[in-house]
C-alpha cells in the first residue's frame, strides 16, 4: 500500500475533524459572545456538511483503489483530493458570508468534480480488468 494514498487519507480524515470541532467552537463561541454573526456559524456548519458529503466517498474509494497496488494516477488522485477540499472548506470560511463568493471555493468544487469523476472512472477500468 502506498503510503502517499494512506497519508492523504488520513488528512482527509483529520481535516473532517478539523472541521467538526470548528462547529462546535463557533457555537459555543456564540454562546457566550453575541457579537459573534449567525453567519459565522452557518459558514462552519456549511463548510462541515460540504466535507461530510464528499470526504467519506473519497476515502473509500482511493482506498479501494489502492487495494489494486502502487499507482501513479492514484497517488495524484490522493493529493489532488486533499488540496481540493482544503482549498474549498477555506473558500466557504474565508468569506463574511456562505453567500458570497471566493475563487478557492470555485476552485475547490471544480477540482472536487474532476476528482470524484475520475476516481469513478478509475474504479469502472478496475472492475473490468479484475474480469468482471
């Protein structure tokens, strides 16, 4: 197993945490300051529910992936995926608002899109050269 892939993974994984614990600051933050927006709390959640979405399906399936052996495309499909993530979760908490707009979002959900697309794609090509 790679250790790029399992590294990327658990990056992943920590940064899903990351993100949770961020919520919870920003609650509890909320609590106690009421000059603290409900946006603040909206972009944690937001940024938070856009990884959970994602972030699970990308750790199965690079893993998956790597089950097959040492691979390039896998190795740049892991790396890509974190950057991606990061930069999107970065573009939703950068912003004062979840409504407004930051490049790294774009960026992000764009690169996210590719990867999610290709790692599909990588897992179509594995099944058939398994025999299906």
């Amino acid at each position: 197993m790679n250790s790029t892939v399992v590294l990327c993974v658990a990056l992943l994984v920590i940064f899903y945490g990351a993100l949770s614990l961020n919520v919870s600051r920003v609650r509890r933050k909320r609590r106690s300051d009421s000059t603290v927006p409900e946006a603040a709390l909206t972009k944690a959640i937001r940024a938070h529910g856009n990884a959970a979405e994602y972030i699970p399906l990308f750790v199965a399936g690079l893993l998956y992936l790597q089950s097959f052996g040492p691979s390039l495309f896998v190795v740049g499909l892991a790396v890509a995926v974190v950057a991606c993530r990061i930069m999107h979760a970065a573009g939703m908490l950068l912003v004062p608002a979840v409504t407004e707009r930051h490049p790294l979002r774009f960026i992000g959900a764009l690169g996210t899109y590719f990867c999610l697309f290709a790692m599909g794609g990588a897992m179509i090509v594995s099944w058939f050269q398994a025999g299906a």
